[in-house]
C-alpha cells in the first residue's frame, strides 16, 4: 500500500454523504503553498539576518488587525479584483456596497482555492502573514501601506455611516 492510499484511508469517512464531500486534498495544496512561503521567507530572513520583532508594537498590531480587515475585504469582496478570483470562482450577484458574492467552483484544488478567495476570514491569515514578513523586511514601506489601507477601512465605515444617517433623517 503506498502512501497515496495510506492517506486516503485515513481520511475516509470524514464526509458522510457524496454532498458532504470536501477537497481535502485542495485543502492539503493550499495549506502546503502557505507553509512553503512561510517557510520561504523565514529562510530569506536568515540568510539576510533580519530578525522578528522581540515583542511587536501595539500600534503595528493596532495597525495590521485594521489592514488586515480591509484588504482581506478587498481581495475576496470587491468587484475590482474579480478578475483575479475569476479562474477560482463562479459570480453570484452584487452583495451591496461596492461588493459581490461569488461561490467556489470546480473541484480540487480548484475549489480550495476558490474557497479561500472568496472568505475574507479565511484569506485574511494569508493577508496578516504577508503584512508580518513586510513589517521584517520593509517596515517603513509596509507601515505606510497598511495606513493607506487602515484609511481606506475608516473611509468605508464614515460611508457607510453617512448613508444611514440619511435614511434615518429621509425616514
């Protein structure tokens, strides 16, 4: 028995229905392109000794949580970046302000891929890890962007306040 079939077995009964089924192994890729970039970029980190942070600010926490937010939004939610989840994802319709639903399709890793890109929750460790490995190698350029994108979350929120004061004085 090789180690395909091992694997296999291990797994099955995980999903008990055919409808239930999930692309585990997808989910296995996915989660082997995060840690290898992980992996890739503490390797570049060594080699060029940068070290992480002995305890992070409060305000990089403040600020990555903020940026995070927004451009995990930005990548799984927004029409613009639609072309970039299209070869993953299947539209659904608009989803109000300035956003839109889209499902996952096909099959694989296909489908694991499109899951990732279409959850802002899921998407946003990808983000967050991003930011982290920016703030060891770019600090100054990567704090400017994530407060390019913490004032873009906060312009979201005073829209989306403005415009219900609005209804609630058109009443």
């Amino acid at each position: 028995m090789g180690r395909t079939d091992t694997a296999l077995k291990a797994v099955q009964g995980y999903a008990d229905k055919a409808s239930d089924e999930r692309p585990l192994k997808g989910y296995a890729i996915a989660m082997s392109v995060y840690a290898g970039a992980v992996a890739t970029f503490a390797g570049i980190a060594r080699l060029t000794g940068k070290r992480l942070p002995q305890c992070p600010r409060a305000a990089d926490i403040a600020l990555m949580a903020v940026s995070t937010h927004k451009l995990s939004r930005l990548l799984t939610k927004d029409a613009i970046t639609s072309p970039l989840r299209a070869p993953v994802t299947r539209f659904e319709g608009p989803a109000g302000e300035a956003e839109i639903n889209e499902s996952p399709r096909g099959t694989g890793a296909q489908h694991a891929f499109g899951e990732l890109l279409t959850c802002p929750f899921c998407s946003a460790v990808w983000v967050a890890t991003g930011l982290a490995a920016g703030l060891v190698f770019a600090p100054q350029a990567t704090r400017f962007g994530m407060s390019v994108a913490t004032a873009v979350a906060g312009a979201d929120f005073l829209h989306l306040g403005y415009d219900a004061a609005k209804r609630l004085a058109n009443g």
